[in-house]
C-alpha cells in the first residue's frame, strides 16, 4: 500500500511539472508587425526552465539557430533547417541568443531568457552583424 502511494505521488509530481510548463510560439517573418524586415516575433521570450519555444515557418527561407558563444556554458545548441518548423525545450537557465543563419547579417536576431537571469558580462563581445547587436541590445533591455 505505501509503495503504491509513494510511486503514485512521484509520478503526480513529475506530470505536475509538465503541466505547468508552458508553449512559447515564435514566428520567422520577412515582414514584423512594426514594419522591421526579417525579424522573429516576439524578438523576446521570458521563459522559465523547461518551457518549449516552436519555431513557426510563417514565410519562407527562414530557420532558427543558437549563436555560437552566446548560449549558458552548459546547454546544448540546436540548428534548425531552413522552411521547417523547429521545437525545442530548454532546460538550462541562461541567456540563449538564436539566429536565422540567412538573415543573420540583416538583423534577424532574438533572445530568450530562461529563468530570472541577466545578461552574463561579455554576452554582446561576441563578434555579431551590426545590425544583428543593435537588435540584440534592444531585446536585452526587456530583462
């Protein structure tokens, strides 16, 4: 009986903390609603460990990838292709920074924040685009 309640308790807790978990949608565009061309939107997501952000292939010739050298220490990159929809789970609080590989050059930049974090120091030394630091300097001044 108490190893029936015991195993029924942990697994109660570990579909408690999937049911909380949330799913952030996040659009590639040619076109955002504020008239930026090629732009993730959101360009920000406030997350919390193990939320999901998807990816959407809204327009055509877009993917989403990390930066190298501006992700935590201990998290894995991901890589999308280009036209595909792309869901990832984070697990690792941090800073991660993503890009679209073909529009990296033109901005086309976002940052996600998992956990109640800042920046970590040197997060924006990194060599990036102009364009692409001028975004992501915005998008840090949401954290």
């Amino acid at each position: 009986m108490i190893r029936t309640l015991a195993t029924g308790l942990a697994f109660a807790a570990l579909m408690g903390g999937a049911a909380f978990a949330e799913t952030f949608e996040v659009k590639m565009l040619n076109k955002g609603s504020d008239g930026e061309r090629m732009v993730f939107e959101p360009a920000f997501v406030q997350a919390a460990a193990g939320d999901t952000i998807k990816f959407i292939a809204t327009d055509k010739g877009h993917n989403a990838e990390t930066v190298e050298g501006m992700i935590p220490e201990s998290a894995a990159g991901f890589q999308g292709k280009i036209n595909e929809e792309l869901e990832i789970t984070l697990d690792t609080e941090g800073v991660y920074a993503v890009a679209c590989k073909p529009h990296y050059a033109m901005g086309m930049v976002m940052t996600i924040a998992v956990g109640d974090v800042d920046a970590p120091e040197g997060f924006l030394e990194v060599r990036v685009p102009a364009k692409a630091k001028a975004r992501f300097e915005d998008q840090l001044s949401n954290m």
